[in-house]
C-alpha cells in the first residue's frame, strides 16, 4: 500500500502556488477577468482540498492532542483567514472594482502571501509529522476519504497516480 497520504495534497499545492503567480501577474496588470477566474477556483476547486485535509486528515490528526493543541488548531484557523480575505476580495470587486482598485490589489496580495506561507507550512510541518505519526489504518481511511472527494485538477489526479506508482 502506498503509505505517503499527503502526496495528492502536496500536489494540489503546487497548482494553487502557480495560479497564485498567475493572480500576482493579474493584480499588477489590474486584469479583472483572470483575477475573477482565480477567486472561482478558489471557491470551487480549492474547496475540494480544504475538505481532504479537514474532513479526513486533520481528522484523524486530531486524536494526537499534542497536534491537535498546535498545529491543527493553527491551521484550521489560518483556513477561516482565508475564506475571509477572498470574500472580502470579492466583496471589493462587487461594489465598485474601479475604485477599489489600490484596495483591490492590497488585498489581493494579502492572500498571495498569506497562501504561500500556509502551504510552506503545510508542507514543511504538518505533512510529514501526519506521515511520521499517523498508521497504515488511519492513512488507509483518509485515502477512502480522499477518493470520495475527488480532486481539484487534472493535473494533480495525474501526478498523484504517478507518485501512487513510483513509491
Ligand atoms: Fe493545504
């Protein structure tokens, strides 16, 4: 069985890292459209990852109280942040994008920054203290999870496979 759990999470990062440049590149050329394109993928594509690492990593993760006390209770924090910067975001783009353009682009570097730090975090801390910690039972029921999500890209079903097969 293929014991590296957070290996699709980690894959999904790497999408959401390049569309934030994507977003970076937007935000400076003030293009409406792609930035709206960015907001829709993150209300309906990242939400997919959300849900993997809520709803079955951190989960199980929780049943460890020292991770629990720390790093779960950060990152589900971070995740509330979030949702609120772009709904803000979203909110200054509905009222007036024109004149909301200086708070626009405030804002959307915010969540730039914000995102890149998170998933640093992610992949450098909680992932592999998930894969030192957790055992092959609980890794077996997040993957069931995990499959009943599904995936937020192509891409990241693809890469994901790949790993399943290279390990
Ligand atoms: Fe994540």
């Amino acid at each position: 069985m293929d014991n590296k759990i957070t290996g699709i999470l980690s894959s999904e990062h790497q999408t959401v890292l390049k569309k934030l440049d994507k977003f970076e590149t937007a935000l400076q050329e003030k293009d409406l459209k792609t930035i709206n394109e960015i907001i829709n993928f993150f209300e309906n594509k990242l939400i997919l990852h959300r849900r993997k690492e809520e709803e079955y990593l951190f989960k199980e993760l929780e049943k460890y109280e020292e991770i629990q006390a720390g790093p779960i209770t950060c990152m589900l924090e971070e995740h509330k942040e979030e949702k609120e910067l772009v709904s803000k975001l979203k909110n200054l783009i509905r009222t007036n994008p024109v004149k909301n353009t200086v708070e626009i682009q405030k804002t959307g570097l915010e969540i730039i920054h914000f995102l890149r730090n998170h998933i640093w975090k992610e992949d450098n801390v909680l992932f592999p203290l998930a894969e030192k910690t957790l055992s092959d039972e609980e890794k077996k029921r997040i993957s069931v999870g995990f499959d009943s999500i599904g995936t937020c890209c192509e891409e990241c079903c693809h890469n994901s496979k790949t790993q399943r097969r290279s390990s």
